[in-house]
C-alpha cells in the first residue's frame, strides 16, 4: 500500500469542496478581466503605469513616493506586480489584470471558510460561508474591484486569523506576527487599514472589559506599532490624509445637510447612480447574494449584542460586523444624499462587510440544522434556490456594470493607441488621464515644468509641443468630488487646438512659445 | 493591585497623551492615524485605572479568585501528576503530606495545609456550601458551586464547558476546549504532556477545591490527562 494513503484519505470530501467553492469564486471574479478587453484602465491610480515606470527607470516607489514620480495609492501593489512580473516574464499589464482577483480569491475564500470554522465549530459552516462569500459580486466589479484592495484585504484576512490564533493562545509569536501583518495592510491600501485598525482597538478595549489587562495592551501595540510606521515613513504622505479626511468629510456632509440643500438634493434612492434606467426590484434581484446574506448575517449580529461572544473569533467576527456594517451604513447614507460623488461611497464599503456578514449568515444558517426533518428540507432547498438563482443574477450584474465601464474606457484606449502613433514617445497606454500623469511625469517630462499639471489634466510635453489629454473618466465620477475639478473654460481659447476627439476623450495641442499669461495664471487657479 | 496594573495604564497615558499632542500639534495634514491610537490608548489607561472594581467581581480575572501563595505553582503540577499526595478537602483547603519524609509513621505529623482560595471564593463557598445540592425536579445532582466558577471561566473564553461527572469512589472532571498555552495543547501528542498553561495550575486547582466543597468530600487527585481538545481530571473520593 502505498505510504501517503493516509494524507489522501485526511483530503476528504470537504476539502475537494473547499476547493470547488474557491475555484467557483475564481471563476466569478476572473469574468471581468476575460471579458473585457484591457481591466486596468479604470486604474485610476495607475499601478500598472508605476509598475512601468519602476522597471524602466528604476525608481523605488517607496522612497520616491512623495515626489509625485508615483501615483499609485501605496506602494505594496507595486512591489508585488514589479516582483510577479519581473521573476516570471509576465507582462505588467496582465500581472496587474490577473493578479488582484486572483490573489483575493485564493487567499480570502479559504480565509473566510477558516474563520467560519473557528466561529461555528463545524467545518460545513465554514465552507457555507465560503460559497456565500465566494459567488457575490464582492472583487469581480469596476467599484469594488479591488486593485489595492486585492492585496490589502487579502493580507487583512490572515491578520484577522492570526489575531484570533494570538488571543486564544495569549502567546507572544502570534502577536508579533500580526503586528507584522498589520504594518502589511497599512502599506497596501488607504482605506482598507483604517477598517482593521479600528477592529484592533476594538478587539483590545472588549478585552479590557473583561479584565484581560495583560493580553488588551499586547494586543494594543499592535496598532501602536501600526501607527508609529505610518506617521514616521513615507506612508504618512497618503495614509494620514485620506481615509480619516474622507471620513470627516462624509460625516460633516451627512450632518449639516448644508451641501444637499446647495444641491437642491434631498435624501434619495443610493443606488440610483449605479442602476440608472432600472427598477430597484430588478436591482434586489441582481444582488440576490448579497441581500440574503446580510438579511441572514442579522440575527447573529443581534444575538452577540445582547449575549456576550462565547469565544474569542465570536468577538472579532462580531466587532467586525459592527464596524463594517456602521461604515457602510454611513456610506450609503452618504450615497442616497449626494449619490456617487460622496467621498466614502457605500458600495465600496460593502467589501468589508461582505466577509463578516458571509461569516454571520451562515452561523444564522447553523440553526437550520438542528431544525425537525421537513421544516429542515424545506428551508434547505429556499437557500439552495436563492444560492443558485443568484448565480446568473451576479453574473449579468457584472457584465452589465463591465459593459459600461468598457464603453468609456474603450475610448481611453483608442486615444492611447492614437497618441503612441502621434506622440512617438515612450512606450505607454493611457488608461485614465489620472493614470496617465504619472507616466507623463516620470517617462516623458524631463524637466518638471509647472505647465504639465492643470489641475486634473495630464500634460505630454513632446515633439517642442504640449499635448493636454483630456478624458471623461477625468471630469466626471469620481475625481471632480475629490477637489480636482477641470477647468474646461479654458479650453475655449484660442492658445488650445483640438487635435483628437472621441466621444469622451480629447487632446489637444499648446503651444508654450506664444508665452500666454493667462495660461500660467490658470494654474493658480485650479 | 500589582505592579504591572499600574505600570501598563500608566505607560498607555503617557504613550496616548503624547500621541494625540503630536496629532493635534502637527495640524490638519499632521499624524491622524497616531493621534487617533493616541485617543485609544488614553481611554484604555483610564479605564484599567478608574474602571470601577466592585463590577468587575462578577467577571473578575482568574487571579483574583485564586491566592498568591508562594512555591504553590511549583507544586501543583507535581501535585496533579501524582508525584506528591495531597488532598483536597471540602472546606476549600490542600492538605499535603511531605513525602521526602517517609520514615515517619505517624500520619498527622507532617501535614502542611495551603488556602488556595481567596477571600471572595471563600465567601461564597462557605454560602453555599450549606445547600442541598440535589436538584428535586430530576434527581440529578447539581453543583453551584462549580457552575458559579466556571462561568466566570467560560465568560472569559477560558474553556467551553466543563463537565463533573461522579462515579462511587470515582470523580471526573472534564474541560472542554479549555484556551492553552504557547505551545498550544492541541500541539501535544502525548497524554502526559498535556499540561495546560495558560489554563493555570493554580487555576485547575482552585476548581478541583471547588468541585470538592460541591460533592463534600475530600479528594484525591489521581490523573490528568488530555484527549483532543479536552482535559480529563481524576480524582477519588476521600470519605470524611
């Protein structure tokens, strides 16, 4: 007999479905990429162009940050597509279409089925939550799709299990660990640390409350720690000044009504930005997962308000929920009031709380188990009817909201291809003009002149000729809520010559010899 | 109150107060996320400083109900291993006979007695240790005292569940899922080295006290052994 037969056997059927839910996850989360013809254009922080620009040039983003050669969020995205890219020939530009997704199903499907386990006691429960979490639409969208968030959430999860391994063994190693992972997640992405930053001082105040003096401050170095390496390097730079600042921004906007009642806007539909022509009933039915699963994950949530948490991964999954489900909330409020243009839009918010409320439904779902034998069947076959009906529903979501998106971007990518035949510099793709500016900067510009920014608009300084790169996805959501409004008026002189359009893209020709004051004041007033 | 409950809250006002000066003093563009840990490290000082100590006897950490006495937690392991004979009586004491002097015969003359429990688990041992504890509805046995206990247990995350189960002679005490030490217990592989950690000795033995005030007998502890994620304590019944 063979001697691994033992380790074969120890696979058992649960794991083969493990592996299934993740490959269905997989599937779900790749249909963006395969179906649409170039996934990074709506990059508005231009990973893929800094990826570029880093084998290029050689510049380390990460010392380089702060001198505005890179525009991407956060440096670890960059290392991780520069590093895959580099070590195995992939292009960057399909390292950074593929990996995202990938790498926040692999890790974050097994992750969720993990902590699951530990909340429920039952691997079965477990491996429910993975499907939950694996067939939504969480990752697989242009709004939520995560480009840091596919690196930040899938370094997060294993924090969170590595928490609840260091608080049930009180044991010094794992705590280090998750401090260790902790400064990872604050490293890849602006918005997702704030969230498990938070959980953190959560986790550590519900553990002085009962009294754990000891372990409460251990577990309180590590957000220390966190918060000590962001002020003290270069991610003070974007860190300190984005989440907290959008945060304060949607509160301050949701409370004084000040900027609704400007906008003659009063509270209204939240989801009338992303299902424009629809009825909502059509909209529940494309996000059948997601409402069932948050309807489902209600019950646990109210029982750990009122019951102490039996056990410690009970806690974090539930301090989770709370914070989670209050930012979305919050986001959505802020969605209903001033639609997409809300700085902490809810959608995106819905990511976090997807993971906890996929863990607490299908705790709620537990109970179904213990039910008598018909009423057991019967429910069991409403949640296989929901789960299996959700499918496609998710599916045509995706490809509906894709669709959109590729329209634009289509455009971005034709002005791209027009500009490599007329600029003849560099070897680049315009994806978003946002995207755009970081190669400008660093690949074609040489000499940092102050023409080559008006406010939202890249500049590409070549052949003695400015070109100004215009595109929609630069006027319109979501940069002009973030302050970087274009001044399209002036355009309407005559130092400006169209010589590209498209439907939502420009360029146009400036000529500096002319030596127009009016251009150089214009960039004071941006 | 030690030294380390007044070195920890301290070091976190400090650390806090200064983190949230440098926060505010750096202004809008300054260091948002320290100062924010600042917030939260202020707050976790004062609490464990001001936090008011009569509620916390309901959920009280696990020292609090157990006595410092000193050497006992050397002792303890030897004694739950069987290397020294001691008993437990039901009054909540452990009585141990020194066996380094065996020439002895008379057995009343090396007796040392340890009071493991402290004030607050004595008063409500000697409270309820006068009760019946039969249930009447089911003819079950009940134990008050070791459910008082161990709920504090439970609500700490300590263990899951714990277990008595009387047998004649014969006492058995089961924790289920108890929280263990570094390396953790499910790491074992061995019986004899279940020896959980973080669920003190100090601890195992305050419950063994307990459970014996619950059944008033003495008991004499045989076995400690660990099977998967439970640890199973036997004792006799030593009849008074």
């Amino acid at each position: 007999m063979p001697k691994n037969i033992n380790t074969l056997k120890r696979f058992n059927a649960l794991n083969y479905a493990l592996a299934l839910v993740t490959f269905s996850g997989l599937l779900m989360r790749l249909i963006a990429p395969l179906t649409t013809r170039a996934l990074p254009f709506f990059d508005s922080s231009g990973y893929y162009q800094s990826v570029v620009t880093m084998q290029t040039q050689h510049i380390d983003p990460w010392l380089n940050y702060q001198t505005r050669q890179f525009t991407a969020e956060l440096p670890m995205e960059n290392f991780v597509i520069y590093l895959l890219s580099s070590y195995t020939g992939i292009d960057a530009f399909d390292a950074s279409k593929y990996l995202p997704p990938s790498l926040l199903t692999l890790i974050m499907v097994p992750g969720i089925a993990l902590i699951a386990t530990k909340v429920s006691g039952r691997r079965d429960i477990g491996l429910l939550a993975a499907l939950l979490f694996s067939i939504s639409d969480v990752g697989s969208l242009r709004e939520s799709y995560p480009l840091a968030e596919g690196i930040a959430v899938a370094v997060a999860i294993i924090y969170v299990i590595c928490l609840i391994r260091a608080v049930e063994s009180r044991s010094i190693r794992w705590i280090l660990l998750s401090g260790f992972l902790m400064l990872g997640v604050f490293s890849a992405h602006n918005l997702t640390p704030f969230m498990f930053f938070m959980i953190t001082i959560g986790v550590s105040l519900f553990m002085l409350k009962n009294r754990l003096i000891k372990l409460a401050y251990w577990i309180a170095t590590i957000p220390t720690f966190a918060a000590l390496f962001t002020s003290f390097s270069p991610l003070h730079y974007n860190l300190d000044h984005n989440p907290y600042t959008r945060y304060s921004i949607l509160l301050t906007e949701v409370f004084s009504h000040e900027r609704a009642i400007a906008s003659g806007k009063q509270f209204s539909n939240p989801i009338a930005s992303y299902t424009p022509s629809q009825p909502i009933t059509y909209f529940m039915f494309l996000h059948m997962i997601t409402v069932f699963t948050l309807l489902v994950a209600l019950p646990f949530f109210a029982l750990y308000l009122i019951r102490k948490p039996r056990t410690v991964s009970v806690a974090i999954a539930e301090v989770w929920l709370i914070l989670a489900g209050a930012t979305f909330i919050v986001g959505l409020t802020g969605d209903s009031l001033f639609g997409s243009d809300n700085p902490f839009f809810g959608y995106r918010t819905w990511i976090y709380l997807m993971m906890p409320a996929a863990i607490g439904a299908a705790y709620t779902l537990m109970y179904l188990i213990k039910l008598p034998h018909k009423q057991k069947v019967v429910l069991f076959s409403l949640v296989a009817f929901v789960l299996i009906v959700s499918v496609p529903a998710t599916v045509a979501f995706i490809r509906q909201i894709n669709s959109q998106y590729e329209e634009v971007n289509a455009h971005d990518y034709d002005m791209s291809v027009w500009l490599e035949q007329h600029v003849h510099q560099g070897n680049y793709t315009v994806y978003s003009t946002d995207a755009f500016y970081g190669a400008a900067n660093s690949t074609l510009i040489s000499d940092q002149s102050e023409l080559y920014f008006f406010g939202n608009i890249s500049t590409i300084f070549s052949n003695e000729t400015y070109y100004v790169v215009l595109s929609y996805t630069t006027i319109e959501y979501p940069y002009h809520n973030q302050g970087l409004t274009v001044p399209l008026d002036h355009f309407y002189n005559p130092y400006f010559d169209r010589v590209y359009s498209a439907q939502t893209d420009w360029v146009f020709v400036y000529n500096p010899s002319i030596n127009n004051p009016q251009i150089l004041g214009l960039n004071k007033t941006v | 109150m030690n030294k380390l409950s007044i070195i920890l809250p301290s070091t976190a006002i400090a650390l806090g107060s200064l983190f949230l000066y440098l926060g505010f003093e750096s202004g809008a563009n300054g260091y948002v996320t320290l100062s924010i840990d600042g917030a939260f490290l202020l707050l976790a000082g004062l609490v464990t400083l001001f936090a008011p100590k009569a509620r916390t006897a309901e959920v009280d950490s696990l020292a609090s109900l157990s006595k410092e006495v000193d050497g006992v937690e050397e002792l303890i392991p030897q004694i739950l291993k069987g290397e020294i004979t001691a008993r437990f009586t039901h009054d909540g004491k452990i009585v141990l006979k020194e066996t380094s002097k065996t020439d002895t015969t008379d057995i009343n003359a090396n007796l040392k007695t340890i009071e493991l429990l402290s004030p607050n688990l004595r008063g409500m041992l000697t409270k309820d240790n006068i009760r019946d504890n039969m249930n009447h509805q089911t003819g079950e046995p009940e134990y008050p005292l070791t459910k008082k206990y161990t709920r504090h247990l439970i609500d700490v995350g300590a263990l899951e569940n714990v277990r008595v189960e009387v047998n004649h002679s014969k006492l058995k005490i089961e924790l289920t899922k108890p929280v263990t030490g570094n390396p953790p217990l499910s790491e074992y592989n061995e019986p004899k080295e279940a020896i959980p950690i973080i669920l003190s000795y100090r601890m195992l033995a305050t419950l063994i006290s307990i459970v014996s005030a619950d059944i008033h007998s003495d008991t004499l502890p045989i076995n400690i052994r660990r099977d998967q994620d439970t640890i199973t304590i036997s004792l006799t019944k030593v009849e008074t």
